[in-house]
C-alpha cells in the first residue's frame, strides 16, 4: 500500500482521533487477568492492539468487540490456558515485550512470533532481567523473535536499574512482577510513560513510586488477584502528533483535535514545539485516571533549537514529525542521545535522514542524533517517492511533510500505518489534506 499527497493549505475544523494505542494494549492486558467484567471503551482497533486481544483470546480470555467497544471476561491472575498454537504479534513490539512479563509466570509453554520486521527488533532487553527473576525464557542466538517460554518453578522479587530509557522493559518486569514471590521495584534514570502505573492503580494493583532525584523508582507489591474496572481510552497524543504538524506547518491553518491524551510523561513533542515558537493551546483539560484536552494548533513560525535530551524519551514516537518541524524551521536543530530511535520498527534516524535527503533538506547524522538544517517558514520541500520502510510513523510524518512539498509526492510501503492509525486517510481527507492510496 502506497500513498499520494498534493500540496496544501488551510486546514480547518476540528476533529476525534482514534484511542491511545498504549493505554489500549494495558487496558486488555489487565482486564484479562483481573476478575469480573471490564468494558473498555474508545479502545484502538488496530493491527498491534488487535495482535494484544487476539493473542488473550487464544488463551482462553471471553473478549467481545463491536466496533472500539471491548467487553472483557476476566480470567483472573492464573486463569490463562495454553494456546493451541505460537502466539503471532504481527508488527507489535509493545504486545511481544509486555505479554513476555506475563506469559513468564504461567504454568505453560509459549512461543511469540511477529512479522519481518519484528523479528528483527532486541529482546535481548526484556530477557535478561527477566531471568534475573528466574525465567525460563529464551530468544534466537541474535536475541531476536521468535521468544519461547517455559515453565519456571516461579519468579523471584527483583531490583533493577533500566540501563535505557523504554517503558516496555519497565512494563514488562512490571507485568512479571504480578506473578513473583515479592516486590519488584525497576528505577529509570530518565522519565518514561507510565501508563502501565496508572493502569495497575486503576485496577487496584499496589505501585510504589519513590523520587529519587532525578530518578524514579516503582516497585509493584503482588496482589493475589486483581478487580475488573472500566477503561475510557483517550484519544493518541502520538497520532495526534501528526496533525499538530500538519496544522503548524500549513499556511493560514486552525485545527481543534479532540479528547487527546496529555498524560505528562507523553506531551514532550509539545514542549519542544513550543519551544521553536508553535502557536499550541490546550483547551477543557480533564483530569482522570489518563488526563485529556482539546488542543487547538494554528499556523507558526517556527525556530531550530537544540532539542533538551531530557525531552528525548519522552517523545520517542514523535520523533519523526519533530524532525519535518526541524526541517520547515529557521535554522539549525540539533538532536542527540535518540539513539534509541534505531532500534524501532525501523532504524528511524537513518530512515528519516534519507526522508529528509528525499525532500531536499541537508542533514548530519550522528551515532546517537542528528543536525537538521532548516528550510525556513518560507521553504518547499522537494516532491519525490519516499521510502518508509514499511514503519507506521515515518509513512505518516511523511505524508504530512508533503503539504509543503512542491506538488504531488508518494509515501511507498505504508501498509503498516494500519497498526496504530487505521482511518489516517480518512481523517486526513477531514481536515482537507488531499491523499489517496494506490
């Protein structure tokens, strides 16, 4: 599936966003293993979120879907049964290193696959710690998919210190942690999403979070089961992300976006955005389980920066439309310690150099970063095919940047953008960005 987009101008109006892909895969996780019903409501139905509720059903989990209504029958904490086959994760990293934590406490054998492109991405990093726990979990020799996992005589408490800044591997030991014998506490030395601590507490799962410094430590104390709750999934700030790009960098552009997540550990994007000068309110903020706003984007002009690197985890998946913003700014930006961006569904920084290369933007990149040259607010990126590497965010933050291309671009191999953002096209034609699939 390929895309093309013509340049554009003045979008307008205001628009829903599909449910947070993050909060959609914890939402199912816990409602499957906690007791009683869970109706989760606004829930993501794509590709990756589907992999999550798929791979519960096979062990045995009651779920009904109509549409982005989830209703959930709960197994409790060791209801889960042995699949009839290997559990297939398609593209989702998110669904292989969470349900490793959980299928580690288990009572049988289970064996996690996914397509090309996860297979080739590090498990090396959940494996160790996991084991540490005692484990009986095992990888390819690369330490890549496919994972197999036996049987343990249990798991063990646990403390550990993330070498990197993911919260999957947070996630992960937090979800194995349900399952061991005593407290598992992991400390990040650079903030994470915490989606998964606001989600244990709203299922009524004991997490302890400690400020040390500039560091955070949580320990989740075991429950002896769990209670089944209702879940309103806010809209994705990271699909968001692209339509906050599209208005800043259209001219004579107004975009509401509705019901977004503004979960603190999530809105780095808009700090830096602000930061070059983006005209960004939010407006009717919520404060729930996950706080929510409206976010009204107008056209700006924007300045390079040096991005602050304690802003790089925080908004590692919207690195890619950061860097069409960098592209269209007065100036230089400067990017590093994001060398976690190469070890995603694509190797982002050298995916998005060559995107950037594509379009006519001159660029360095670094090890660990990279330095964007901006073509200023009056600048036109190059029309040209892109490459997205079959990667979900760089076929978006591509599209986007093609509005303030010469004329007509094509985005190739964008079947992918089907994991978090099934309607991107739909929703895009919306606000009146002129796209089709071919």
């Amino acid at each position: 599936m390929d895309f093309r987009v013509k340049a554009g101008s003045k979008l307008t109006g205001e628009v829903q966003l599909p449910g947070d892909k993050s909060i959609s895969h914890r939402s199912i996780m816990c409602s499957a293993l906690a007791e009683g019903t869970t109706t989760i409501n606004n829930f993501l139905a794509g590709e990756d979120c589907l992999a999550t509720l798929d791979a519960f059903s096979k062990m045995g989990v009651n779920i009904n879907r109509t549409d982005n209504k989830v209703v959930v029958q709960g197994v409790g904490l060791n209801g889960l049964k042995k699949p009839d086959s290997d559990l297939y994760l398609g593209n989702s990293g998110t669904s292989m290193r969470l349900m490793s934590g959980i299928l580690s406490g288990q009572s049988f054998s289970t064996v996690l696959t996914g397509d090309s492109s996860l297979s080739s991405r590090p498990m090396e990093r959940i494996i160790s710690p996991l084991k540490l726990m005692g484990s009986d979990i095992s990888s390819s020799d690369e330490g890549k998919p496919p994972i197999e996992i036996q049987p343990s005589p249990g798991l063990n408490s646990l403390s550990y210190d993330l070498p990197i800044a993911s919260a999957q591997i947070k996630s992960c030991l937090m979800f194995a942690g349900l399952y061991a014998n005593g407290p598992v506490a992991v400390t990040e030395h650079l903030r994470t999403r915490n989606h998964t601590e606001l989600m244990f507490q709203q299922f009524g799962i004991e997490v302890e979070v400690n400020e040390l410094g500039k560091a955070r430590e949580i320990t989740v104390i075991p429950p002896k089961s769990i209670l089944a709750t209702d879940i309103n999934v806010p809209s994705d700030f990271s699909s968001a992300s692209f339509f906050i790009l599209a208005a800043l960098i259209t001219p004579e552009s107004e975009l509401l976006i509705k019901n977004v997540g503004i979960n603190k550990t999530r809105v780095g994007f808009l700090h830096a955005l602000r930061h070059m000068g983006a005209n960004i309110e939010l407006q009717n903020e919520i404060n729930s389980f996950e706080p929510t706003a409206d976010i009204l984007v107008k056209t700006s002009d924007l300045k390079g920066i040096s991005l602050n690197t304690a802003l790089v985890a925080n908004m590692i998946d919207e690195m890619p439309a950061f860097f069409i913003a960098a592209a269209l700014a007065e100036g230089i930006t400067k990017v590093k310690d994001a060398k976690e961006l190469r070890a995603k569904e694509s190797d982002r920084l050298q995916a998005m150099s060559e995107v950037l290369q594509a379009f006519g933007v001159k660029s360095h990149l670094n090890g660990d970063g990279i330095v964007i040259n901006g073509l200023g607010k009056d600048g036109l990126f190059k029309s040209s095919e892109i490459n997205s590497y079959g990667d979900h965010r760089i076929a978006m933050a591509s599209s986007i940047a093609s509005l303030r291309a010469e004329g007509e671009t094509t985005i190739i191999d964008c079947h992918n953008v089907n994991t978090s953002f099934p309607n991107f096209i739909d929703v895009s034609r919306e606000v009146g960005i002129n796209i089709v699939e071919i």
